[in-house]
C-alpha cells in the first residue's frame, strides 16, 4: 500500500521512464470549504492516464475535457512553456459548474512534465526518498520548470518564493501494534483507511494463528527488535494493545527512546500506573516516560473494540497533525 503522494510519486517517475510526458496539477492554495489539502497532486498522461485527485471528481473531468480538445496545451504555449496557475471557482457559477463547496477557490500549478534525462533522475530520487521513509522536496523554477529535488523539508506542504516553489513530500507514516487481539483488528483496519503503513506483531506462539487483516504485515519476532529497526524515525508510531507486560514493555523500553511520533500503551489509569511504575526498571528516564500517551486514547468511555480503535486513531491523528492530547 502506498500513500496518495507516493503513488502520485511513483506512477509519474514510472512513465517518464516509459517515455511519456506528464501533466502534474498541484494545490498552492484553498479558500473556503476544499475537498483536498495544500499541496495534493494529480498527475494525468497525454493518453488520459490519470492518478491521484485535486477535487471531488468535477475539475478532473474538466481538466481531462481540456487535455482532449488541446486547450490545455495551447496554455502551456501561450505561458512560454512554462508552469502555470489556474484559479478554481472564482464566481459563484464556476462554483456550481465545478460543483466545488459554497465560496471554495482553488488555486492549482500545472506542469507539463517531458520525460527527459534529469526530469527521470529527480522523479526516481523522490521515489526512492519516500520508499526509504526520508523526508524530501520537489524544488521547481517557476520561470523556466526546471524541476530538483532537496532533501530539506518544511511543516508546510507549499511554499513559494522569489519565483520557486518547494513542495515538500512525507513518506508514508507506519503504525506498528502491539498484541494480536479484536482491537488491533479495529485499529488495524481504520489506520489503513488513513493511509498508515500498518505492521502487527506478538511473539506469544499461536496468537497470530487466527489473526489476519488484509494489507497488514504480520511478525512473531522479538517487539524491540522490530522497533528498532523500522520504527525509529518521526513518521513511525507504535501502540501497544497485548494487555501483557512481556510484550507491550519489550516495546515500550525501546519505543520511548526513539523519535516515533506516537508511542501509546492501552490500559486503564490503575495498569497505567503500574506501567509507569515499572518502566525505569528497564532503564527509561522520567522524560522518555513522560512521551508515553497512556491511558491511550480519547476518553470517550469506550467500551467495544471498535469505540476503543476510534478513541486510539482520534489521539494518534491528533498528535500527527500537532494537536496535544496529554
């Protein structure tokens, strides 16, 4: 599974490498209500080959109606071969045309990207940065659509200035559960619809018999082990569900040293405790324990597995985008 801008990411180095050109629409700004964030992308081929999205469907369908009749490149002409911008939903007519929300905008960059030697080389750096879990930027020239890559990144998705813009591209966040169990079947299958790498492991023999979610990557080796080597990085987050020390605290002890953006453990404020109580017996400082988000979740008094995988996606979802829960 590949997140939205990694597959945007990886189809367009894909068929530059094929020899075709592509078109790269990306999102510069939004007013009003916007059915996609700042800096969303969709890329389309000449042929109408199309993937990723910048609305609800109704400007791609505009924009692919523009690719057939030619008007779209007649633009790119008319700019100097250059990228451009185009404002969506400017009047009240555009706006129901478009079908975009009361007093949406959109303001998109379009490129037209040729397949030539250096735009391949930039299109599989970026592949190979995201695929790699390292954080990275698309660089372009507004006057002139020379395209680079950096591997500095920003908290904001677009910015432009003095005539260049800096897209900067998350590799996809990984969620790394604890315990084979009903809720991490919940979580498992909500964090997959947020678009979340999403490994489960237990070690105890047998609990992984019957546990099974599609597109979710199963282990039964050692928990530490396992956060140490692929869940270290700021776009790593590990849960600890098994409700059993020896696992959740083989995690844990590891988890809290690292720069996860997320390290939960579920249980109830008296477990909690106790938890807190035994973690510096594996050598956890007071401040690495302060990062644990326990007990975990909003407290919505949840009482199902399911209530209790969305008050853990709610939190996690809230720590992702810098909202603090503690």
């Amino acid at each position: 599974m590949l997140s939205s801008q990694q597959q945007i990411i990886s189809f367009t180095q894909s068929w530059l490498a094929a020899g075709k050109s592509v078109w790269l629409c990306t999102i510069l700004k939004t007013w009003g209500s916007s059915p996609r964030p700042i800096g969303a992308m969709m890329a389309c081929t000449m042929d109408g080959e199309l993937v990723g999205s910048i609305s609800g469907g109704c400007i791609e369908e505009d924009f692919l109606e523009q690719l057939r009749d030619g008007s779209l490149k007649s633009r790119f002409v008319e700019e100097g071969n250059k990228p451009f911008k185009v404002r969506y939903g400017m009047t009240e007519e555009e706006q129901a045309r478009l079908r975009l929300p009361c007093g949406g905008q959109l303001h998109v960059l379009l490129e037209f990207i040729d397949p030539t030697e250096a735009n391949c080389s930039v299109f599989t750096r970026l592949r190979s940065d995201l695929e790699n879990h390292t954080s990275t930027s698309r660089i372009v020239n507004l006057d002139t659509g020379e395209i680079t890559a950096s591997d500095a990144s920003s908290e904001e998705a677009v910015i432009i200035q003095e005539g260049v813009m800096t897209h900067s591209l998350s590799p996809m966040y990984r969620l790394l559960l604890l315990g084979a169990g009903d809720v991490a079947k919940y979580v498992a299958e909500m964090a997959l619809a947020l678009e979340y790498d999403v490994t489960l492991c237990d070690p105890r023999p047998k609990y992984l018999d019957n546990w099974h979610v599609d597109g979710v990557e199963t282990t039964s080796r050692l928990p530490d082990d396992v956060v140490r080597e692929r869940f270290s990085n700021p776009y790593s987050g590990i849960i600890a569900l098994a409700h059993d020390p020896r696992v959740d605290d083989m995690a844990l002890m590891e988890a809290l040293k690292t720069d996860a953006f997320y390290v939960g453990a579920m249980g109830s404020e008296r477990t909690s405790a106790a938890r807190r109580e035994r973690l510096p017996e594996l050598g956890l400082t007071k401040d690495e324990i302060d990062e644990l988000y326990a007990p975990i979740g909003f407290q919505i008094d949840s009482k199902t597995p399911a209530e209790i995988a969305i008050a853990i996606m709610a939190e996690v979802t809230a720590v992702r985008h810098g909202q603090a829960t503690r």
